[in-house]
C-alpha cells in the first residue's frame, strides 16, 4: 500500500556541488508542518481582514512562489494575483545595497486592495522600493505579507502587516528561497549550519 503521508525533509543536508556553496551543512531552522500552520493563520487573518473584497496579491518573484502558491490556496475570499521581479543577492549571500525593477506587474492597481507578498524582509530595502513604486498607481491600500522577518528593520517608516516568522539572522534556504537558484523545492527552511 502506498503512503500517503508528505516526505519528511531529512533534519539535515549538505549544498549541491555546482553552488559555490557546494558541500556546506544545512539544518532545519523550520519544519514544513510549523510552515504550514502559520500560513494557514495568516490565510484566516487576512481572509478576516479582506472580507467581502477582492485584493490583488503581488508575489515578489522568485523567492516568494511557493509561499504565495500555499497562501492563495487557504484562502475564503476573492482574490487575484500578479507578480513583480526584483533583483535580489546574485550569486551573494549578503544584500548589496541596490534594488532594481527586472520585472513590472501587468495588472491596474489603481483604487484596489494591494498585497505584497514576500518570502524574506532582511534590510527591508526590497519592501521599501516596492512600497514607494505600488503607491505611484494610486491603489486603495498597500499591505505586506512576508513569511520571514530577519532583522529588527531600522529603515522602514511603516509596519510589516502580517509576519510569519521572526528568525535569527542566518541566510536561510528552501520552501521558495534559493542559494545558487538551487534547493527553492525543499519543504521546510534550512539554515547554514553554525561551526
Ligand atoms: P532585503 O531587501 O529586505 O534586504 O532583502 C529581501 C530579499 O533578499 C528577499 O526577497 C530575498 O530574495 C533575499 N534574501 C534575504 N535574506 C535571504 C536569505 O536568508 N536567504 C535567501 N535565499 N534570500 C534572502
């Protein structure tokens, strides 16, 4: 008989060769069960908070596919979707300090409910830039979602709307997030282990 429960993620794995980070220790910072539950919350508080609307979710690419893939899926109200493309680290594990647009939404997004979705808020650079970009259209309202909250955020002169999770500051990867593009399939989020 076949079993039907989801592959548990091994506590801990080592990089692919082909990354320059090839060969280095990942450990479990958050199982794909503790994932799946606060997403779930999240899905509850902003499908609370969006009754009877219809927002427009932007997914920050690339990083953030998965989570908005689960996100959208718990949800109970109407919703529609569209993404955005930011350059991110590169090949770096470290923010180099610049934001650049690769990717602009399709959508109009003048007079309607706009949440961001993101996969990780560190500097809060990438935030900042979206925030001063959506509002130029005109939008009813801009909210943030991010599965992560890295730092305590000294440049930001507004709130993150709805964290998933507060973590150390350890470049993190899976569930969506890559290091070398690579591992973004794993279901729970590993980070570098410590020596
Ligand atoms: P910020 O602009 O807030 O410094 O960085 C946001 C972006 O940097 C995220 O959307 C993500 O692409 C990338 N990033 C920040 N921290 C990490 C991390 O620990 N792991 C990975 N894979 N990407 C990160």
């Amino acid at each position: 008989m076949e079993c039907d429960v989801a592959p548990v993620d091994p506590q801990e794995l080592t990089v692919p060769v082909s990354s320059q980070f090839g060969g280095q220790a990942l450990e479990v910072l958050l199982t794909q069960e503790q994932i799946q539950q606060r997403v779930a919350e999240l899905a509850e508080e902003i499908s609370h908070r969006y009754q009877g609307k219809c927002p427009i979710f932007i997914g920050v690419l690339n990083g953030s596919f998965i989570f908005m893939a689960d996100l959208v899926r718990k949800l109970d109200i109407d919703f529609e979707v569209d993404f955005i493309k930011i350059s991110s680290y590169g090949s770096e594990t470290a923010s180099t300090g610049t934001v650049r647009l690769l990717k602009d939404i399709s959508a109009n997004i003048t007079d309607r409910e706009v949440i961001i979705v993101e996969d990780i808020v560190d500097t809060g650079l990438t935030v900042k830039f979206l925030r001063n970009r959506m509002l130029e259209a005109g939008p009813t309202s801009v909210a943030f979602v991010t599965l992560l909250l890295k730092n305590e955020i000294a440049i930001l002169d507004f709130s993150i709307d709805y964290v998933g999770f507060n973590i150390p500051d350890r470049f993190v990867v899976g569930y969506g997030l890559d290091v070398d593009q690579k591992l973004r399939g794993l279901g729970s989020l590993y980070a570098f282990k410590e020596s």
